[in-house]
C-alpha cells in the first residue's frame, strides 16, 4: 500500500524506498514478516537483547535477502533496525 502510494508518484523512487515492519520484530514473527511482499525489514527491540532470539531473527533476514536476490532478481536484502530503548532505560 505505501508503495504503492509512492509508485503512483515516481516508480524508480518506489522500487528503492525500504519499507520497515514498524512493531517489534521477534524470532516467532520475523520469517512471516520478511517473507510479505511489502515489507524490507524491520524494528527489533527487546529480542535484540536476547542472543539466541536475536541470532534467529539475523537468520530470517539472511534467508530472505538470499532469496530476494536470487528468486525474485532484486539487489534489495532484508534490513532491520536494533532499537537499543530498552537497553538504555535499563541502565537509568
């Protein structure tokens, strides 16, 4: 839908814009949200603090860069943002 939007006002500009899942990305939903058309990434919070939860979730997003780069010929991978919040509040 965003891109979309966008690609109704310049398409080459709409093939380059990341979109990022704006909720908390978690190793139980980071392969159903990666593998969604419009959806480059996402914002880790909390799992970033937990290593075995984060490493699965740098798994998914591996997974589908590989396969949006081989499947589906883009030069696009799966990004994400670690939102450090948490870790910070933490230490207040």
């Amino acid at each position: 839908m965003i891109r979309a939007k966008v690609a109704a006002l310049d398409a080459t500009i709409a093939a380059s814009v990341r979109i990022l899942y704006g909720g908390s990305v978690k190793a139980s939903n980071a392969r159903e949200l990666f593998a969604m058309a419009d959806i480059d990434g996402g914002l880790v919070g909390g799992a970033s603090l937990k290593a075995e939860e984060f490493a699965q979730i740098c798994a998914a997003a591996a997974d589908y860069s590989e396969y949006r780069r081989h499947e589906l010929g883009s030069n696009a991978g799966v990004v994400f943002h670690v939102l450090l919040a948490a870790s910070i509040i933490g230490w207040c």
